[in-house]
C-alpha cells in the first residue's frame, strides 16, 4: 500500500498536520514557560524589595521613636530649663542625661551607633557618651528637617576641630529637630547608623546577585552589591523622598520547570496516537478511491497517480458525451427556436419543460428569470427605411447577450416579429434587475439611433413554465407608450389603477419633524389622523393602501433619520409587516412616534442634569479647596459620582488633574496671604489646608519656584 502515491500524499498530509500541532503545541508551552518563569522572578524581586525596604524603614522608625522620647521625657526637662535661663548642668543633671540618652538608643540594638544632641547657641554637645565640648556655639542646620545623609558628624555638622571618633566615622545620619512639649525648639537630634550593619542586614536578604541602593531627594546615600539587572524599585511610607532599589539578576529561575516536561510527554504519546489514526483513515479514504481507479481506468500507467488515472477515465467519458452532443445539435441547428417558440405559445407540456431545463437545451438553468421585449418603431414606411431590419437587429441582440450574459445571469433572445424582441433575463438570485434593463435599454438605442426604441419589462418570476404569461405581461407594460410615449422604460409593476390613487400630504415630512422637535404628542396625533381619516373616505383598492403604508413608513424612517444627527440618539420604527386593519397599522405608528417623543425628552433632562451636577461640582471645589478633609473619596460620597467621572470632569475644566488643580488653590491662597505678612508660615500652611508643614512647603516650592521664607522676605 505504501507504493501507491496517492496512499503516501494522504498518509504525510495528515503527518503534516501532526507535525504542525506538535510545534504549536511545544512552542505554546516554551512561551508559557518563560511567561511563568518571569512572572516568578518580578514576584520574588519584589519581595526582596519589600523586605529591603522594611530594613530602612525600621532604621527610620526607630529613629523617630528616639526624637519623640527625648521630647517627652522628664529627665531632659532639666536641659530645656537651663537652656532657656542659660544655667549651667550639675555633675547629677549631667550623668543622668546621658544616662536617660543610653536607655532611649538601647531599644534600637545594634544598628545605632551613636545618639547626639546639639543645643542651639551652645558650645556644648550630648550623647550618651557624656558632654561634648565645641569650639564655637552650634547653629541649626540651613536643610528642612527631619533629613538623611551619610558621612560624618563633623562634615554634617561643620565642626572643625572635634576630634572624637564617632564624630569622624562614616555613618547614616538622621537628623531631626529637637523639641520640648511645648513645641519650642532646643536644637538637633543626630541618630548614627552603623553602615556596615545596614549593608549587612541588607545583603542577608538579597543575597550576592543581587544590588541594591538607597536614595534620598535623587541623591545615592547608600548602595551595596552590583547595579546590573532588572531596576525595581519602591518610595519609603513615612519619607516620601527616600527611595529604596534593587538590581535583580535575569534567569533566577529556571526556564523549563517539571509541567513543561510532563505536557510535553503527552503531546508525545498523542501524536503517536494520531499517526496511528492518520494511517487507518488514509487507508479507509484509498480504497474506495483504488476501486474506482480500477472501474474507469482502462489502461495501467505506472508513471501516474490512482487520482490522475481517474481524472483520465472521467476526461474520457465527458469527451465521448459532448461529441453525442455535438452531433445533436449539429442535426438539429434550429432546435433552441422551436422548442423557445413552442413555450412562448404554450403548446409544451409541464413534463417535457423539464426535459429541456434538464438537457440544458435553451441554456434557462436558473431558478428566477425576467421577460422583457424591445419596440422598434420608425418614422415613415418601414420597407423604404430599412430593408435589412431584421438581419441587423439579429446581430445587435447577439452582441447584447454576449455583452450583458454573466456567470450569474443569462440572456436569451427571441424575435414576436421583426419589430418585437423578447429578452429572457435568466439569473441564480432573487435581486433587483432594474439597473441592467436599463443598460440594456441605453445600449440598444445608442446603437439603433435611426428609429423609436421602447422596452416594457414583465415582474419577476420562478417557474419557467409561465414563460408565455411572462411574455404577456412585458407586451401589456408597453401599453405605457399610449400616456406617456416612445423611447422609455416601462415596469409592468409600476402599472396600476390609476383612476383612484391614496392621500398624502407633500409636506409631510416638515411636518413630522417639526412635532418631533416640538415634543407635542397631540400634534402627531391629528397629523397621523388626517391621513388615516382621508384615506379611509377614498375607498380605494388594497394595493393602493400598501402603497400607502410603503410610502409612509419611507418617510418616518428619513425623518427620523435627521432627527438623530440633531439629537445624536438612535431612533428607529421598524415597518409594520403583519396582517391589520388601516386603523391598527396607524395606531401603530402613532404609539412608535410617541415613544420617540418620550426618548427625545428623557434624554434632554438627562443633559440637564449632568451640566448641573458638573456646575454644582466646580462651585463646591472652589469654595472647599482650603479644607484639609476635602479629597477626591470625599467628593464622590457626597456627590455620588465615580473617581473616573471626577477625574474627566477635573481635566476637562480646568485642564489639569484633582491634585493639580487644588495644589495650585491652595498655593495661590498661600502666596496670597503671605503678601499680607498676619500670619506664620505654620498658620499659613493649616488656613490652606495643609496639616504637614513639610508637605506645605515642598508644594509652595514646586509651584512658586522659592520656599515660603524666601517668598515672603522678597515681598518686603
């Protein structure tokens, strides 16, 4: 079987196709493999980064909680008395500050190093080593505190001559203001962390492939390992302008994991179920095909395939019918006008249309077919004008059919005289012919520019056992030329009873807007009425009513039509199809024209409603934008609105986001009421809304260009 050529096309297509799933199936699996694999690493890095970040953050936290106990604690209210009447510490006073300095740094383990406080205008400096002396008085740091740095207490803090260790080793500061309960300020609190501790502390987490940096306000205070790989990286909760990163290495895990290998063997054992499957099918699909091979083929050629062996045999068989044929019509060469002649005059019996429909004998195949015949009429005597008529219209109407006859659509022409041409127009689709006819109608006028050309065109039909009524019917629509005239088109369905024709009004469709846009149903109403009403007294015929209704719907569909691009809403009636009384297919169209009424009205107060929703919105932000609880969350309870709706509405507006445009309220307030010079910086900030001082005046900064300060010492 394996020597049979169309067994082994068969047999490797549907290897082909094996193949081909195996290759999406594995290539499928790879990408979801190395999708997983990063998905694993992103994860993993950012934990890395979180636990990185809790290590600064806990350094940060302690550090804070350093400063805020020394604040509270009685023990240093000895050193804020004396500082404030310029009294000197006793040996006592001393040693217990110190002491008091030990026990606060003691919760922070190893990582602090050393605790120091700097007294303003004062040569002396604290910590729990003991008192410090300063060759000049200390002055408070130029940097917005609290702050980070890393170096040395004498670089830090411009010390000159301090020549105590810890005041030269290279640390993490913390520096923070140092305040009593009463809000007055002392000095400042410098917490040192060991960095080789934070490093680590650090390095235990990431490992050695990994890097990793510490930022504060865009400046490296702090980095260990290598700074290759994949950039993660988070903004401390407590200190907006610290800001930790790390460096991930590529390929921490592995690219094929176990499930990878275990989909893979089943796609294996698969496929070799379908080749298996492939070769029983190819089998089942070549033995029928070999036994025909065998029924047709007369002669063996072992250099041709089974299929083209067949193709031979068949190539035979039509070959020797189409010379039966041939020879048929070669001894009866008038056979298509008689038997066309016969079904025109109606002398052939239903059986026999079908014996010719079936041999193809008068190429009419097609299940639909339209009947039109062709007038030619010339001024004068016919014989004197044109003796050749008949001989040059049988050509014209050959070069019509070639001309016009398509794949879909087949013309056959056939002389009532020599001055009457039928068409049959024979075609697979029920379609609309009009265009064609008049094509048609245009080609042959051009061509006999010498006489009156005239057409009358039957209705469409599907039986072509009523060729004859058809031919009737296309004679009857030429009964328009005794009203309207010569050289036309006429459509036996556009001929009716025109002794009795319908009501309706020219400027119906003005009308009908016109209510529309008005929104007054009872106008609507008496305009329907008055058409039902004047129609119904006419008492036409049915097909006058269609017309009508076909006439009316048209009508509605285009005025609504122009309604919706006024009102960009979709409006539409579907047409009344059903079987009903004139007055149930008007009450119809009057309940559908109301509820687009009630459409057009709900969607103007839905308009409405959102412009005064946005209006009141905008009101409210510029009259609260000094309130410190204002907020978007607090904004969209009140109103009922989403946070997108109130980000759209923001931007469209004011042409910048929520947070934009209230920073820029509040800073023009802020500038504001400094120009004026009543108030602190600290009132200031808490009248525009902001409870941070620190956020306060980073924000007047990025807005005005200066600090607060600065703003207000140019105003004088």
């Amino acid at each position: 079987m394996f020597q049979s050529k169309l067994f082994l096309r068969l047999f490797m297509t549907y290897m082909a196709v094996i193949f081909f799933y195996m290759t999406m199936c594995i290539t499928f699996l790879l990408y979801e493999n190395h999708q997983i694999s990063e998905m694993q690493e992103k994860r993993i890095s950012e934990i890395q980064l979180e636990e990185v970040r809790n290590i600064v953050e806990q350094r940060m936290q302690t550090a804070r909680n350093i400063v805020q106990n020394l604040s509270y604690s009685t023990v240093m209210k000895q050193l804020y008395m004396n500082t404030r009447t310029g009294e000197l510490l006793d040996s006592y006073a001393l040693f217990s500050i110190q002491n008091e300095m030990k026990n606060t740094i003691a919760s922070g383990g190893l990582s602090i190093y050393k605790t120091v406080l700097f007294v303003e205008n004062s040569n002396k400096a604290y910590s729990s080593g003991g008192v410090i002396a300063l060759t000049d008085s200390y002055v408070p740091l130029e940097q917005d505190l609290p702050c980070i740095m890393v170096g040395t207490v004498n670089e830090a803090f411009q010390l000159n001559s301090t020549k105590r260790y810890s005041f030269n080793k290279n640390c993490l500061l913390y520096c923070d203001a140092y305040t009593y309960q009463s809000g007055s300020s002392i000095g400042t609190i410098c917490i040192l962390f060991d960095l080789k501790n934070l490093g680590s502390d650090i390095q235990k987490i990431l490992g050695d492939d990994y890097g990793a940096s510490i930022l504060y306000q865009d400046n490296v205070i702090f980095s260990c390992g290598e700074e290759m790989g994949e950039l993660y990286e988070t903004e401390s909760l407590t200190m907006p302008d610290l800001v930790c990163r790390i460096y991930a290495p590529t390929g921490m895990v592995s690219e094929v994991n176990h499930f990878f290998y275990f989909t893979l063997s089943g796609i294996v054992v698969i496929s070799i179920v379908f080749a298996g499957l492939a070769y029983y099918v190819s089998r089942k699909y070549y033995m029928p095909i070999d036994h025909l091979e065998q029924m047709v083929s007369t002669k063996r050629n072992t250099s041709e395939d089974e299929m083209e062996k067949i193709i031979h045999g068949i190539q035979d068989l039509i070959g020797e019918k189409n010379r039966y044929r041939e020879k048929m019509l070669t001894i009866t060469p008038y056979a298509k006008t008689g038997m066309l002649h016969s079904m025109i005059a109606g002398n052939v019996a239903a059986d026999n249309v079908e014996i010719f429909l079936d041999e193809n004998y008068l190429d009419l195949i097609r299940p639909y077919f339209i009947v039109s015949v062709i007038n030619f009429a010339y001024d004068g005597t016919p014989s004197l004008r044109e003796k050749d008529h008949k001989q040059k219209i049988e050509e014209l109407f050959k070069v019509v059919t070639d001309t016009f006859s398509t794949d879909e659509i087949r013309i056959v022409y056939y002389f009532r005289d020599i001055y009457n041409v039928f068409l049959i127009t024979n075609f697979e689709t029920e379609q609309e012919m009009d265009e064609l006819f008049y094509q048609i109608y245009k080609y042959v006028s051009t061509a006999k520019g010498d006489c009156h050309v005239t057409m009358g065109v039957d209705v469409l039909r599907d039986d072509i056992g009523e060729l004859k009524h058809a031919c009737e019917g296309a004679v009857k629509a030429l009964d328009g030329i005794l009203t309207d005239g010569r050289e036309t088109v006429y459509f036996l369905e556009d001929m009716g009873d025109n002794a009795v024709t319908y009501y309706f009004p020219v400027n119906f469709r003005e009308k009908l807007k016109h209510c529309l846009l008005k929104q007054d149903k009872e106008e609507v109403h008496t305009l329907l009425f008055d058409i039902y009403k004047t129609n119904l007294d006419i008492e036409g015929m049915p097909e006058m009513y269609r017309s009508l209704i076909d006439e009316f719907h048209l009508s509605v569909i285009k005025t609504l039509r122009e309604i919706t691009e006024l009102n960009t809403v979709h409006l539409n009636i579907k047409k009344y199809t059903g079987l009903a009384t004139l007055q149930e297919i008007f009450d119809y169209y009057d309940a559908a024209l109301l509820s687009v009424i009630d459409t057009l009205h709900e969607q103007a107060e839905q308009v409405e409603e959102d412009s005064r929703l946005e209006e009141d919105i905008a009101e409210y932000i510029d009259t609260h934008y000094c309130d410190a609880d204002l907020s978007m969350q607090s904004l969209t309870g009140k109103f009922n609105v989403s946070n997108k709706y109130l980000s759209l509405l923001c931007k469209e507006r004011f042409g910048v986001t929520y947070l934009q445009y209230i920073q820029s309220k509040r800073i023009e307030k802020a500038a504001e009421l400094l120009r004026e010079k009543r108030y602190s910086l600290t009132e200031i900030g808490v009248m525009c809304g902001y409870t941070n001082q620190l956020t306060f005046r980073r924000n007047f900064k990025s807005i005005m260009g200066v600090n607060p300060s600065v703003y207000q010492e140019k105003m004088e």
